[in-house]
C-alpha cells in the first residue's frame, strides 16, 4: 500500500491513469484517508455531480494483512444526499484485493462526456480503462457475472446498477463478496450517484498474483492475532449473538426495548417482530436448506460471521441472508412482516444498487404519504421496481426519503443532513439520537454505536430513556469509530474491544506489529479526533452549522409509545459534542 | 388596519378565529408586517409544512387608501422550497379590500386535520370558515368563478389551486384581479403550499359598505398624491415603456445586453426573442381586437397599467397578458419563441396555482435532463399538465427546479437557496447576480432589481460585465426595496423615485400626510435595513451562512455567450452586502 491510483476520466482524449507516491497521505488508512483527500481536494460547495468532486475508495490500514476481520474499505466524497462529507463503508472482497496489490487508494476524479461508459481493470500488471457501453443499465448480479467471464471467477468487483447510473441519491456501491455477488455495498450517502457521474460502470480487481502484506514483526502480529480473534470468540456479542442469528438478532432485542421504528417511526414496538427476527429467519433459512444461516463472512478473513444466504422456497439462492437494518427497513418501518418479501427487497437493492436502509425509509415516507398501505409488501415490491425501471416515480423514491417527503409533502421524515435514521428510534435509545443528530455523515448508526451501551449493555450501561450521559457517549465512541473505521476493521469488533481490555491491546499490538511502531490507546483517539475534526471543518465550509446537528422537530414533540417518550437531549448538549 | 385576524385551522373543535390589536406590530405593513410575525412568531427551524409555521398576509402601509399604486401585498410564511422566511408580493384586488376592512394581517397558524378544507370568508360583519370539499383539487379559475356565483361579482379571492393542495415547492397563491380572474400570484417560495398544509382554499373578501381608509392631513395627500403620479407620468419606464408594452418591453432589451439566459442559461441571447418580444406580444394582441396590450393595471388604484389581456386565436379570453419573466421562464430559457404557447404555459400555472418563473426554469432543467427538446413547446405544455394532473412526474415538476435537477441528477440547476433564478443572466448583469446571491429570499430579481441601474440607467450607471460597484447597488436596492415592499406601492415606482428626487419627496410625503408624521429618506432607509436585519437573524437560525449566499459554481466557470463573462464578484464583497 505505497501508492495511490489517480485516474482522471475528464481527460481531454479520454481517461487518463497515474499512480502517485503517498505523500501527505502516507500512514493513512479507510477512513482516515477517504476523509484527508476529500476534505484536501474537493470543493467543499462544489456540486456532488460535477467534475470537482472526487470519488475516493481507499482499504483500512490492516487491509491486505492476515490480520482478522481487515477487509472493510471505506468510499468517500462529496455526499449528493447530504452535501457533506461521507465515509461509506463496505465489506467484500476488493479491499483486501487493492491493498494486496499495494493501493492505498484509487482516486477518481473529473467527468467524462454525458453517456459515456467505462470499465477499470487493476492487476498486477496495472490499470486500463475500457469503454463499457455494453454494461449500461444492467443490474449489480449480470454485471459481475459478464465480469466473471471476461476476468474469471477470482476476481473482485466494485460496481454500480441503474440506481448509480441514473445518479441517485440512494445509490450504493457493491462490492462483491467471497461468492462472487454484488452483496456487500457502500450504502450511505449516494456514493453510487458520484461514480455514475463519472461514468464508471464497474472496477474488476484481481489481486492474482500478490500475497499477504508483510508486517514489520511478524511474531508479534501473529500473536496479537491470536489475542484479537480470541477475544472475539469470547465475547458473547461477536461469539455467539451475531454468529448464530446474524446481525438480525437484534430484531427481538429493539422491539422489546420499544426503540423499533414502526410504520415510519411512528411507534417504537412492531407487532410482527417475531415472524421478522433472527430467531425467525434463522429457522426459515435452515428450513430450506443450503448452508443455513449465519455460516459466512462478508470477507475473507472474517472470524465473527455474521452473514449468510437467503434462498427461495424452491431452494433456489435470492440474496445474502439480509442484514437487521435492512429486514427492519423495507419489514417493521413499513409494517411488513414477511421475511420472503423483505428478502426479494434485499435482492432488488442490491441488483439494482441502492441502499437499504435509505430504500426502506423512503417506502415508508411513501407509504405515510398515501403511495400505499404500510404492511403491504406487494406494494413495496412494486415500488421499488419503478427505481429499477427508472419512471418518473421510481426516480424519486431512489432520490431517498427527504427528496420523496418533499415531492409528497410529507412533514413526518425522518432525516438529519437528508439522510434516512437507520433502524432505532432516537426517542427511545436518546444516545443514539445524539449521533444522528451530530455525525459528520447524516443520520447514521454506524457513527457512533451507542445502541451497545444504551440498549445492549456493552462498555457500560447508560439509561436509553434519557438525556443524561448521551452526549458522552456518542462522542466517545464517534471518535473511537472514526479509528476503527481507519483500520479496515469490521466495526463489530468494537464490542469485544469495549468490554475486554486485552482484546483492544491485541488490535494496538497488532497495528504496531505491523507498522513496527508503539501504538497507544491515546494514539487511536488521536486518529479518530482528527479523522472528525477534518470532516466538520469541511462540513462547515459546505455551509453546515450546528441547525444541522438536529433532529426534526417531531421527534421533540410526538411521545414514541410504549414509554412516550420524546427525545430529550438539549440542543446546548448536542453542540457540546465536539468538545474536544 | 388596526386588528390582526388570527386564525387557528388546528384548534380542537375545528378553526377558531381571533381578532386581535396590533400590539408590537402597530405602524408596519406589506413585507415588514409579515416578516415582524415570521420572525418573532415562527421557530426557524420547524417544518415549512408544520403547525409551528404560520401564513402571514398583509396588506401595505398605504392600501385602502386612495394613493395611487397602493394595492399591493405581501404574503409571508417560513418557506418550503428554500426553507428560509418568505416575502412573496403580490397584486389583484384584496389588498385594497382587506385594509379597508381594516385588518393589517391575517395570521393563519395551526394545521386540521389531512383532507380537510375550508373557506374563509371575511366582510364588515366579520368572518366564517366553512367546509369546503367540493372545491378540492379545483382550479383557481373555476374556484374564483364558485366564489362570485356564491358571494357576488364583487368579492376579491386569495385561493390556491391543486398545486398548492397537493403542497408543492412552486405553488402559488392567486388573488383576483379587478375582473375577478385570479391572474395575479404572490408567486416564489411554495407559499401556496403553506396555504394548502392549512387546509384552507380560499379567502373570499368582501369590502362593500367599506370607504377608504382616511389620511390624517388630507390636503396634503391629495396633493402628494397628485405629485406623485405626475411624477410617474413624467418617467420614460413608467410613463411610457411600461403602459405601452407591459413588463415584456425588456426582453429586447436585456437580449441585447446579452443577459437573456437562454436554454437552461446556456447562453445569453436568444434567436427567437424578436417574436416574444413585448413589441411582438402587443402587436399580436393589438391584432386580435378586444383590449389590446397594455391598457391595464393589476389593481384599483394603478396608473402605471402594465398589463393587458391576452386574447386567443379565436379572440377568446385566455389569460392575463404574460409578464416579462414568464415569458422568459417559458420561452427562451427553453428555447421556445411561441407566444401563444408562452400565453397558454401563463393561464395552465395561473389555473393550477403555480410561480411562472419556478416552472420555466423546471421544465428548462427537464428539458436539459432529456425530457423533451428544448425548443418543444407541445412538450413543455404537456409537462406543465403533468403538475395538473399530480402525476408522479408532474409533482417532481411542481416541486421546482432544485428537486427536479436532484431527481434526474442534473448538475446545471440556477437555483440560490433552491429558490429558480429569473429572467436575468447573473454573468451579463453582475448587479442582479449579487442580489440573487445575497438576498433573504433564495434567487430573486424584485429583492433589489440591480438591472435598473446595470442596463435601464436608471438610478446612475454601473458596468453590467464587471464586479465593481455591485455590491453597493445591490445593497442600496435591497435596503429601499424591502422599505417599498412595505408600503403596498408597486414596485415599479422605483424607475422614477431612483432618478426623480421630487417624487421620491412626493411618496415619502404620502406616507407623511396619511400617518400625520414628517418621514424623511434615513427612516425609509432604517425601515428596510430593520427589515433586511429581521429577515437575515431568522435566516441564520433556521441554519443558513454565507455559503447559501452564493451563485451555483457553474456561473464562476462557465463563460457566457455573447460577452464570454464569468460572474466576478468576490464571495468576500459578497459577504459584505450586509454590512451595514
């Protein structure tokens, strides 16, 4: 991971390919360096689909090692949903692909003429570019597949459907997984829209080739390693919750804690939780066979596992086994409590290239404005295939939920910086209201995870029906993401790292093994101290201001049953967050 | 105009009425009536189509009297479609009315009910709300003709059509003219869409058994009075320009000056404005009998006569005769130099309750999406239906050319605060870019119409292709602009009060003679600075800095045909418009 890939598809005679030294961006990883470039090399008022904003994939700084649980790469850009910045992160398996081959990032910037259609090939041999005209419009699965046949069944891809393409705002980026399926996406944020105006249909990576990254003291990395996946075994979070019944296991546990968005967060306990759950799901899928449930990682060199696949009722392979905010986006925010039909929801977000949690809350908002009855999955089927089919009213719901609310005049939406909540209600788990509220991405769980502590008793245990403490807690593990998120690391293995303090020392140990340095506890605040404040001070320069750091008036207002609580938080306390 | 009409559409039984002194609010009018109450009344932060934000209609200072020009009026309100606060003026007949029934604003707050509406009807006797259903989804032609078969052929309406019903960002509020035909729209800013979250049709009002309202010294009214008209007389803009080819006298000459944006603000002459022109639009009026162009005022009282009437082909009423912006909107900016299309784009927007300029500049930016060819006036007809119908389409359309450019991913979108710019290329006449950039309103010419001074040479001279001096003028235009926009005076006055020191003495001396003060030009002054200051504070806390007091980049980089400018103001000068 010496070099960063800078290509250029506004070039006078067509995209033009570099490969540059780090430079200022040397030791950065993820986040931390998807973050640097944008905020250093983007307008911050530049319009999102213009030719000044850069599309930046970089892998975390372990990505390519042997280290477990490395392979999350982080996207970044100029968000067209929020106008912000944005860090998008994925699993599958290019990350470790691109750092195997010794990119620390690929920069893609400028603009190509209107309709033009490229494809980028990275191998050990190089870069080229190729027109990809026969791409266009096709969905995530047939594009991996024609790739497959064009580079063979090892490589990885990062691509974009329709939604991309048509530059959306709900428009994803997938990166394929283990099987070679576009399952794993950068969801947030319209990322996909940014490669759609550059007119990149797909980057196929092939790490053929290449072996392991090498780190500076091979002995104790391999034994941090085994520290690190240990504690992770050990913890009963990453070692049995989310092994078992995936990330889905937290269906039962939100919805008995009444922070379950229902019906376009209108009430916060869903009536047909159960048949949505894990639990649920877990059975179906060891009902119709195939490998069941909860055998597989995102990524190669995954120990947690928490995904698997979702076949039909003929057996047939749908989709990968849909994640929590997803079976509670397009099931319980949309009073759908049919996991078959969440599941075909699944697979059309993914084909057509959409984010999930995004789509789900856009239905909702739909639905809320009279397009159809919430707990009508037919209904929500059809809709989404408009965004597929790219009408007119496809077109705004793959806008997202603020562009759909306006449109309809909506007033319940439930948004901050344009982006849709994600699957707990702020009024009933207030520290992860705090988040929303005041992350630099838009609405977003993953900023600043305070569900563990509020709801799930990990690092600590704050009272999720109130205000006090909230602020801290969101702030602390913020700055602790935004580190993580620089690593590679799947962010899952911060409940280990909270609870076990021999487990957070094994991931410093393994950093400095790598890197033949000594990291500290400090040193990783630091990280996640600056990766934010870099991006509030481009937030800022967008023309953010701490109105921004707020949630709608009716989460203030409205009581969320069945503990009627508002939220409660201070706008003085939200803007103390970034004390520091 | 010593009562405030308070009305509460959300009141437990149904709307409740109030009327209320005017406490704070005694001595204000027109625009420093309605944003007084904006500002001190509404959260900046709610929801444009909340409860929390109110619709505020006022009439100004001087309506209801007998000087000439005075019935103009203000309608305010948090705006939906640049969600800062909103003046939006208009004229037609029930300025006049409302002051001599003696209510200085009527205040609509709360929200019934979804589905509900009503109708208000106010007269000497007082005021009813009534049910309204079996208007719904109507026309404001067809409400406005209900109205007069109900309540006389006198009465004057303030009504939206189903654009606002349906809430959409460009949806208009009409008021009837002196034929009671509702052709005259408090236009920009989605205030008719406020008026639809209320839930209410239509105000009907009724002044009979009202006098004009009395000036304390009459002789010396009538006398300013008279000063003041001849002065306008006097005036070759609005003695002469304006009576003889309305407000389209300027499309031959701003497309000379090179300022006339041209499909989507491509370029900045159009090939087809000599057939648009307001010389063409009189002849072809002229030819088609009945009154010709430009004999007409919008309003009782108004010497200035403007408008006319614009026959069809078959010498049938059609519409009102089209203003200069709209014209442009639905002309050049898309390429079309039909004036009978333009006419029936006018009398579809006036009939659905829809700002003209907000939907030339839509269906511009659909026609650069690829929705129809520029040039295609069947098609732009047909868009415009779709707003009429609620399509999907049709209500991306309605939603203004913000939302549309995020829905169909286009980067060219000439919006300031979301709000369309006018009939005015900010690269050819730097002047105008300036109050486009700077004023409260989101991209508006009537803010501080720069254009008087940068090619009309009214009011001194400054080089419209050049960045000096433009923040002078367009501060000093703000300033007596948002004083004018008070009084109830046309804004046209300013042609002769900029360039004619006696009757700028006659209007203060107006105002002085009806109020039995002595007024001088520093408090005309310090009542628009006081206004402008209110407005930017509720700005700033609904969250806007001075990155949304900027042009879209594409203007700093694209050069305009035929001068080849860029627009050249500094965001420095620009951050010093209001400093003062």
């Amino acid at each position: 991971m010496d070099k960063i890939l800078r290509i250029n598809m506004g070039g006078p005679g067509g995209p033009e390919i570099k490969t540059e030294p780090l430079g200022d961006y040397a030791g950065l990883g993820g986040r931390a360096m998807t973050s640097a470039i944008v905020a250093k090399e983007v307008p911050p008022t530049c319009h999102p689909l213009s030719a000044a904003n850069k599309l930046v994939i970089a892998p975390g700084m372990l990505s390519g090692t042997t280290a477990a649980m490395s392979g999350r790469i982080s996207v970044g850009c100029k968000s067209p949903l929020t106008g912000g910045i944005k860090e998008s992160n994925s699993g599958g398996q290019p990350s470790q692909m691109l750092a195997r081959l010794g990119y620390a990032a690929i920069v893609i910037e400028g603009k190509p003429e209107a309709d033009k259609l490229y494809k980028i090939i990275i191998n050990k041999d190089g870069v080229k570019i190729e027109p990809a005209d026969d791409l266009k419009m096709l969905g995530n699965y047939d594009t991996v597949a024609k790739m497959s046949q064009l580079y063979g069944n090892k490589v990885g891809c990062i691509s974009i459907g329709p939604a991309g393409e048509m530059k959306l705002g709900a428009a994803s980026i997938a990166f394929s997984d283990m099987e070679q399926r576009p399952t794993r996406h950068a969801g947030r944020g319209g990322v996909g829209a940014v490669m759609g105006s550059k007119g990149v249909k797909v980057i196929v990576v092939d790490d053929a080739g290449c072996s392991a990254r090498q780190p500076k003291d091979p002995d104790k990395f391999r034994d941090a390693n085994k520290a690190f996946v240990a504690g992770l075994r050990n913890h009963a979070v990453t070692g049995q919750g989310l092994p078992a019944y995936g990330t889905n296991v937290l269906t039962n546990v939100i919805n008995e804690a009444g922070g379950y968005p229902t019906n376009n967060f209108s009430r916060g306990q869903f009536e047909g939780a159960a048949k949505i759950s894990g639990e649920a799901q877990a059975e179906l899928e060891n009902s119709r066979g195939g490998e069941g449930s909860a055998t597989h990682g995102c990524h190669r060199g995954c120990v947690i596992r928490c995904s698997g696949t979702f076949y039909d009722k003929n057996g047939n392979y749908l989709t990968k086994q849909p994640e929590y905010e997803t079976v509670w986006a397009h099931g319980g925010n949309c009073g759908i409590d049919d996991l078959d039909a969440i599941a075909m929801l699944d697979r059309m977000d993914d084909d057509f290239g959409l984010d999930t949690i995004e789509m789900g809350a856009t239905i909702a908002v739909a639905m809320e404005a009279g397009l159809a009855e919430f707990g009508d999955a037919e209904a929500a089927i059809n809709l989404v295939k408009e965004v597929g089919k790219g009408t007119a009213l496809g077109k705004i719901l793959g806008s997202g939920a603020a562009v759909t609310g306006k449109v309809f005049g909506v007033e319940r939406v439930p948004v901050v910086k344009g982006q849709s909540m994600p699957a707990y209600d702020p009024r009933a788990v207030q520290g992860i209201g705090v988040t929303y509220a005041t992350t630099t991405m838009g609405a977003d769980h993953t900023a600043g995870y305070a569900v563990a502590t509020n709801i799930l008793g990990v690092g600590g245990s704050v009272d999720p029906l109130k205000p006090e403490g909230q602020v801290e807690l969101s702030r602390n593990l913020q700055i602790a993401t935004a580190a993580i998120d620089s690593t590679g690391m799947c962010l899952f293995i911060a409940f280990a790292i909270l609870d076990q303090a021999e487990t957070f020392q094994a991931l410093l140990d393994l950093i400095s093994a790598f890197n033949g340095q000594e990291l500290t506890a400090d040193d990783v605040t630091n990280l996640g101290k600056s990766v934010l404040k870099r991006e509030r001070e481009f937030n800022a320069a967008a023309g953010f201001t701490n109105k921004d750091d707020r949630l709608p008036d009716y989460f203030k207002q409205e009581p969320l049953a069945p503990h009627n609580v508002t939220f409660a938080v201070s706008d003085e306390d939200l803007d103390n967050v970034f004390n520091f």
